[in-house]
C-alpha cells in the first residue's frame, strides 16, 4: 500500500509540474498577433450526457467583475481580463453554479470541456480524498498540445 501512495503522490506532483509548465507558456496565446479579443466555448456533461452550455459568463478581477453573453457559439474575452495572470470564471448550467477560480488567461485561447457527476466520475478522474464528487469540476482545456486537464474541488453548487 505505501507504493502505490508513494506512487500516485508522483503522479500527482508531475501532473502539477507539467500543468505548470504548460500554463507559463499559455499566458501569451490568449490573444491573438492582430489585437482581436480571445474567444472560447464551454462544453458540459452532466453525468455522462452533454447538456446546454452556459449563455452568460461572470470574469472576476481582483478589480472587476465583466458578464459575456454568448455570441455565435463562443464568448469574447474583453482585453482587460485577457491583460490579468488569472480570472475568477462564473456561470450557470443544468441548475449548477460553477465557480473556477484562478484560471490563466491563456485558457481562453480554445474551447473547453467540463465534466459534472452526481454520484461518481469514470476511472481517469482521481478524486482527493474527502472531496464529494456533487461539488468536482473536471475540466479539459483544448489550449496547446498537450491538452490540459483540471480538477477544481468546491466549484459546483445547486442553485
């Protein structure tokens, strides 16, 4: 038993490391080399199955707090939240809020996909211990090769 705890701390620890990495070199995508403004899309499953997406997205600053509609399928960055290291990110779907904090602003380069469960996530997903599966976010950002994944515990509410 101590191997595999010793194990999956490694894998933990290199996880970080290579999200780290990969972040550092994100901050500098977002926008692109013409000053337009990033747009992304949002994607959700909720227990297996793809639901509707948010309509309206909350960027937290430590300054502001900017709503975005969804226009043509995706959400525009403004340029000021595209100038901050990392964004508070808000939204409703399927009678959930979802809070993801401190999010780089190079994310905002493509789309995401976000996984919700009830009761319990498929066997790629490793929860910390004690976390309750109803409050885990699991997020694939589609920015950069590799592609990035994300576990936020706490970020999911019912409404």
């Amino acid at each position: 038993m101590k191997t595999r705890g010793a194990c999956h701390k490694s894998m933990i620890c290199g996880v970080a490391l290579l999200l780290c990495t990969s972040a550092a070199n994100l901050h500098g995508q977002a926008t692109s080399g013409n000053g337009e403004t990033s747009c992304f899309a949002i994607h959700v499953r909720l227990n297996g199955k793809l639901v509707d997406g948010p309509q309206t997205v909350t960027f937290k600053t430590k300054t502001t707090e900017k709503a975005v509609s969804l226009e043509g399928g995706c959400f525009r960055v403004p340029p000021d939240v595209l100038n901050e290291k990392s964004v508070d990110v808000l939204f409703q779907v399927a009678r959930n809020k979802i809070y993801l904090s401190s999010i780089l602003a190079g994310f905002f380069a493509g789309p995401w996909d976000i996984d919700l469960e009830d009761k319990r996530f498929g066997r790629d997903v490793v929860l910390p211990k004690n976390a309750r599966t109803r409050e885990v976010c699991a997020v694939i950002f589609h920015v950069g090769e590799p592609e990035t994944s994300l576990m936020k515990t706490g970020c999911r509410t019912p409404l």
